[in-house]
C-alpha cells in the first residue's frame, strides 16, 4: 500500500499522524467526500482505507480503532 506513496522511512511518522487524523475523523463521522476531497494524491489512499474500516459508537472502540490503523500504517511505512 505504502510504495504507491513512494515515500522514504523519514516520512514513516508524518505518515502515521496523518492515517490516526483520518480514522478520527472516519470515528467522528465526518463525510467521506469532505475528507478525501480535502486530500493530496498521496493522502487519498489513506482515507479510502479508513473508510473501510467499522465505524464504532463507544469511545472505547473508537480509540482501538483510531490507535490500531495508525499503527498499522505506521508499520506498512516501515516494512517499505
């Protein structure tokens, strides 16, 4: 997923701040268009995938779900 981004391991948490304010938004529920419409290039992959993931009503499973896609673009970033 990362190599489309064509980005160096320097831009890894740049990367991972970025996925954590999508998937925040996504929890919030804030319109898809108005988030990827508001993206780069590069950062629309990024809210395809948060828009993917579930949508959920506790805070509690919001902050894993927040907490996990970060991570998890965080380490695809670092396996580039």
């Amino acid at each position: 997923m990362m190599a489309a981004l064509n980005v160096n391991a320097a831009d890894c948490d740049n990367i991972a701040v970025y996925a954590r304010d999508v998937m925040t938004q996504r929890q919030n529920n804030t319109s898809m268009s108005s988030v990827y419409n508001n993206a780069s290039e590069s950062g629309k992959i990024i809210v395809k995938r948060a828009y993917k993931e579930s949508l959920f009503r506790t805070d509690k499973y919001k902050a894993r779900a927040i907490n996990s896609f970060e991570n998890k673009i965080f380490m695809e970033c670092l396996d580039e």
